[in-house]
C-alpha cells in the first residue's frame, strides 16, 4: 500500500492549529497529526478533533520522550482517551507509557493505537530495532513507529531493513538531514506513512520535508516498491536543483523513478553499504568528484584523464561505472561566449542554454588564449581538462593551497605540453602574477548561497577583454558575474553548464534523449523562485538599512525589481516585471502607512507585545495575508519564526505558491501577537498600525 503523507501540526493556538489542518487538506495531505503538547496551557482542541474533515493522530508528546507537555502522566495520557472518544482515527502513545495508558483507557472508542519510540542521540542496531518492534506488538500497538537518529546515511539502512521485516502497519525514518531518503522512499519500503510539515520552520522533528515538496518535488505519491532511485551525492546538498531538473524529467517522461538528495560525508562507505539497494545512479558534487572516482568499478576514458566524475551509472551487471559529463557543459558554455564576442554578437540572441557538443567543433575559440581557473577541486578538474583539451595557450590555476594548484597544473601540462600550465595563489593573482588573460572560469562555491555576498575575484584584476564564467548556479547573478558586466566583461552564468551537464547525465541513465525544454524550464523557475522574490523591505526610522540593503551581506537577498518596499514610513509597492493583472491589483492595494505622521508619539498604551519591530513584523504578516489571497494561496509567514530586525524577505514564486521561505540576517525574538489594529510600545514610544482591506 502507498504510504501516507502526515502533517504534523505544531501551532501554539487552536485557532492557528485548525487554519495549518485546513491549510494542509487543501494541499492534499492524507492525513495530519494533531500535536496538543506544542499547544499553549488552556487552548482547546477539542472542537478541531471533533469538527475534522481529514484523518488525524493525535499525539501529546511527554518532555522524557522528546516531546513539550509537562503534566502529570495521568493528564497527559487523558487527553489522549478524550481524542479517542471524540473520533480521532489514531492515537500515539510511546511504548514507555503503554501499560500506564492501558490502564487509563476504560472505555476505548475506535482509533487504532500507535505505540512509538523515539531515539534522538543514534539509531540503534537492526538487533535492538526488531525487538522493539516486537514489544509493541505484545504492548498492543496496532502501528508501531519507530524514530532514530541518523548521524550517518547509512543509518537509513537499519530502518530500511526492519520496514522490508516488517509484517503488520510501521512507521520507522531516521531523523536529521541525513536521513531524510528514509522519509522520501517510506513508500517504496512500506511504511505506513511519512511525517511531513506544512512550512519550513514549523517541523515538529528535524529533517522533515514540506508537504510541497515531499508531493511535487519528490514525487511522493508515485513512488512504490519497484520505483528505480538516482541522488545526488554531496556535502552540502539540501541547495542543489539537481533534484528539481531530474524529477521533472522523469514526469515528463513518465519514468517510473525518483531523484533524492544525499547528504553523504564517506563516499567510500556509502557506496559500499548501500550497493544492495540498487540505486540505479548518481549525480556527484562538492567535495566528492575525486573520491568517487577512485570508488566506482569501471571509469570512462575521458573521466580517466580529467581525474574527477560527477556522475555514476549502474550498469546492467551491476558494476559502477564513473563518467564526468562537466567538463563539456562548461567549456561548450565558454566557448559560445568567445564565438559570440569575436563576431560582435549579442549572446542574448542566441536561444538559452543549448548545450551541442559539435558547437564551436571547427572555430576552437580557445586557441591561442590565456584561462585563469579559480580552484583546483574536482570541479576544477574537469574545466582544466577542457581548457588544454580544446587548445588553450597558457592554464593559470589559482588555488588558496598553491601545492594543489601546481600539482593539477602537471597533470594537465601531460596531456597538452604546448599549453602552459601554472598555479599561483590568490594574492599572487592580485598582484598580477598571471599577466594578461582573456578567460576567468570559477569552479568554487565562493559566492554561492546563502554567500552571495562573496566573490572570489577582485573586480580591478577585469576589463572588457575577459569572458568570465561561474559555475556557481544559484544565484544565477553572482557578485562575480554582476561585477563583471559593469566593467564590460562577457559573462557566462552557472545555468547553461548546469542544465549541459544534466542532460548528459539523463541520457547516460536512461539511454534515452533528455527532455531539454522541461529540464531547463525546473532550473529557471527553481532560480526565479529564489532569486525574483517579492522582497519585503523595512526601514526603521532608528536604523539606516538602506547602507547595508545596497552592500549586500551574506545572507540577504539582493534588490530585485520584483519588489514590495516598506520604506520609513510606508509600504508601496511597484513591479517592472510582466505580471498577471491579479498581482498588478495586489500591488496597487498595498499602500500602508506604518509609522503614523512619520513621528514616534509618546507612550499611551502597555498592552500588547515586546517591541516596535514585532508589531512591525505582525502587520507585514497581514500584508503577506493580502499577497496570499490575490495569489490563490496561504503564504502567510510563521510570526514565531519571524527575526526582531528589519531584513526580511518573503521569497514564493508568483505563478504558483510551492513554500514560503523566510530571508533572515539576525538572530530572532519570537513574539506572537493576535490583534490587527496594534498599538505597541517599548521605551514610551509607540506606533499605529492599521490594516490594508
């Protein structure tokens, strides 16, 4: 049977509860978990156990077992033999309490009794596993769940092997990052269902998916015993779009497989443990490329060469075999870049994107140039291999560690001895070392997200004469490639290489030509969800964001013209992009004054909240209920989650709301505050708000 998809609701009011129970039967969850220990003291539930128009567990977590209530056993377990009288269709009681709840519950209704056991330090052995399974079954657990810890991926194994076990309905997934593959295939191992959230900042365990995602993304609801399974192997991987462009692949084609991430820090080992569960293969990123190739059985030539892969595919025997389909993605995206300056073109008039090996066959636009690479990675290896592959006249190699710079400036002087090959350290670059260059290619993460305040080049050491290429695809715009264009340079986004090396890696597993359209398409919208966000900008008149706003720090997005800007005193919003005529309206609607007459009025009234900012926040939160409304969807942020400060950054794609993510630069103070016409002080100050229509 297909595992369900469970939302764990983890309001602090009823009221918030039933809106996230509402919020997720419209999104099509299977059903939700009630969670009454994350309710405030005296909040009733009752009435949303009562009233329910979905399937529901409810759950009262005791503190010993992780969870929030502190009452006496007896009120806990209580409320629990008041959720079964009321209709709840499951309740979770921990195996711990069992006996004691047994005992409580003299008059059973009719829901199916969970029985779970958390661990949050490790996952136990398969041994100690199957025995707790078999205590709750003697217990009386009509489920039994079973929740560890993964410190490693492979602790996903044990929990795979007691599902496979497993006889009667059971819950088991290892909690964290890397064990999330053990929530993303509970049905392809038959759990009985997978714990979800319905907004990232509202988990009630770490390493749950949204909903969104784990049903779209993820595909969730075709996944089943026989699905093949492909990942990403990488440290970190949660960024990557790989799975966005892959599993749109496998839709449009109607491939009966999924593309998960994972979090792996020994390639080695992974590789090994998981060999019996047949992945059918492997796209690979920072910091494997080089350790993988030395893990797979069979690699191909060029691979050989270079001395790094990115992608595995498992052959029909079984065997791994290892293929790097980067190094013609990035060098194919340069070239054209060359070809387009040399003839005076604009790039922009080509058709985005196309990745065609025999492009640039005859021209060879490398020839007779000087290419300064920054880095010495895996990635690095592949752009290096192609610089001297293609007739590149001289390699710079720039690397933090000059030793691994020059030791990759050998290797790649024995394939091409007529390409001179050298490597310097970043200072030595800005002293001018390299001399006069006309390609910089950037195979690092420098200023990729969250870091898109980072560059790994100083904008002095370019002019227009240079093509400079980043690898970096998320930000499509980086500081190194906005920098570049204002000084003249040609400049090549990580896109075109990203998309080029994925749709060798669809072919090379599915001997089949790759969807192009739809694979470009899931990267574009990926990147113009997070990067053309709705941008939420605050100034308060005690602070000067504007200063740091236009520095870009880490962490913030940049000034987007798609934007809402709070500015003082007021919200205004405006848009140059195309939009539809509905959140042209939404824009022209917003018009709020946030700061009354533009003054701070002495103290009048204590009633309500901490400080200014979070009443701020909590009208910014209506506003963002205006902008769901328009838009056909629920992004309203989570106030508890939201930062005392004034950067925030509402990011949702405006074709279709798929999560509502929350841009922070400081440390949060959670206030919650239910009313809209706010008044609120700190220091004999206060400031009016009032609420748009």
């Amino acid at each position: 049977a297909m595992s369900l998809a469970c939302v764990s609701i983890t309001a602090s009011t009823a009221e918030a509860a039933a809106a996230e129970i509402e919020q997720a039967r419209q999104q099509k969850a299977d059903i939700v978990e009630l969670r009454l220990d994350f309710l405030d003291d005296g909040e009733d539930w009752e009435p949303i156990v009562r009233n329910k128009e979905i399937d529901m567990i409810v759950t009262n977590r005791a503190e010993w077992e992780g969870g929030k209530s502190k009452e006496s056993e007896d009120a806990r377990l209580k409320k629990l033999c008041r959720a079964d009288q009321l209709g709840a269709e499951l309740i979770d009681v921990e195996l711990k309490a069992a006996s004691a709840f047994k005992e409580i519950r003299t008059s059973p209704g009719s829901a199916k009794l969970i029985l779970s056991h958390h661990d949050f330090e490790k996952t136990p052995s398969q041994d100690e596993l199957s025995k707790l399974h078999g205590d709750m079954l003697q217990a009386g657990a009509d489920v039994c769940k079973i929740a560890v810890t993964a410190n490693d991926i492979s602790d996903c194994i044990p929990v795979f092997e007691l599902l496979l076990a497993a006889q009667s309905p059971t819950i088991a997934l290892a909690m964290t990052e890397r064990g999330l593959i053990s929530r993303l295939l509970a049905s392809k191992y038959g759990s009985f269902l997978t714990f979800c959230t319905i907004g990232s900042g509202k988990e009630s365990a770490p390493g749950q998916p949204t909903l969104s995602n784990l049903l779209n993304l993820f595909r969730f609801r075709t996944v089943e015993h026989n699905t093949d399974v492909y990942g990403i192997i990488g440290k970190p991987v949660s960024h990557s779009m790989s799975p966005a462009i892959h599993n749109a692949a496998f839709r449009k084609r109607r491939v009966n497989a999924v593309y998960v991430p994972l979090l792996i820090d020994d390639i080695e080992d992974f590789l090994r443990k998981f060999r019996q569960y047949n992945f059918k293969g492997f796209s690979i990123t920072i910091p494997h490329k080089e350790g993988a190739l030395r893990c797979v059985d069979i690699v191909d030539d060029v691979a050989k060469n270079i001395g790094a892969i990115n992608t595995i595919v498992r052959q029909k025997d079984g065997k791994l075999k290892g293929y790097n389909t980067d190094w013609m993605a990035a060098i194919g995206a340069v070239e054209r870049a060359l070809i387009a300056k040399e003839k005076g073109s604009s790039k922009e008039e080509e058709k985005p994107l196309r990745f065609r090996e025999e492009e640039g066959e005859e021209l060879r636009p490398l020839k007779g140039k000087h290419v300064i690479l920054l880095g010495a990675g895996g990635a690095a290896r592949g752009m290096a291999f192609g610089a001297v592959e293609r007739g590149a006249e001289a390699l710079t190699i720039v690397n933090r560690t000059v030793e691994r710079a020059n030791k990759l400036a050998q290797e790649m002087a024995a394939f091409n001895s007529s390409c001179k090959c050298t490597g310097i350290s970043p200072q030595d670059l800005r002293n001018g070392a390299a001399g006069t260059f006309h390609v910089v290619m950037n195979s690092t993460s420098v200023g990729m997200h969250p870091n898109e305040g980072d560059t790994p080049v100083d904008k002095d050491l370019l002019n227009d004469s240079v093509v400079v290429f980043d690898a970096v695809y998320n930000p499509r715009e980086t500081r190194l490639l906005s920098e570049a264009k204002s000084v003249g340079c040609t400049t090549v986004d990580g896109v075109e290489m990203f998309v080029g090396q994925a749709l060798k890696q669809y072919e090379l597993w599915t001997q089949t030509p790759p969807p192009r359209d739809v694979m470009e398409e899931a990267v574009l919208r990926g990147l113009k969800k997070r990067n053309d966000a709705i941008v939420l900008h605050v100034r308060l008149k005690t602070v000067n964001v504007q200063k740091t706003y236009l520095q870009k720090p880490a962490g913030l997005l940049h000034h987007r013209d798609q934007s809402i800007q709070l500015d003082g005193a007021w919200c205004q919003a405006t848009t140059a992009h195309p939009v539809t005529d509905d959140v042209q309206s939404l824009l022209a609607r917003i018009d709020v004054p946030l700061i009354e007459d533009d003054v701070l009025p002495s103290r009048t009234d204590t009633n309500v909240g901490n400080s200014y900012v979070d009443e701020l926040l909590y009208t910014l939160h209506v506003l963002l209920g205006v902008v769901g409304e328009v838009l056909k969807c629920s992004c309203l942020g989570d106030v508890d989650a939201l930062p005392s400060w004034q950067n925030l950054v509402l990011d949702f794609d405006l074709r279709e709301s798929l999560e509502t993510s929350w841009v922070i630069s400081k440390p949060l103070s959670p206030v919650l505050v239910r009313k809209t016409d706010l008044q609120s002080v700190e220091d004999g100050e206060h400031i009016k708000f009032r609420q748009t229509d």
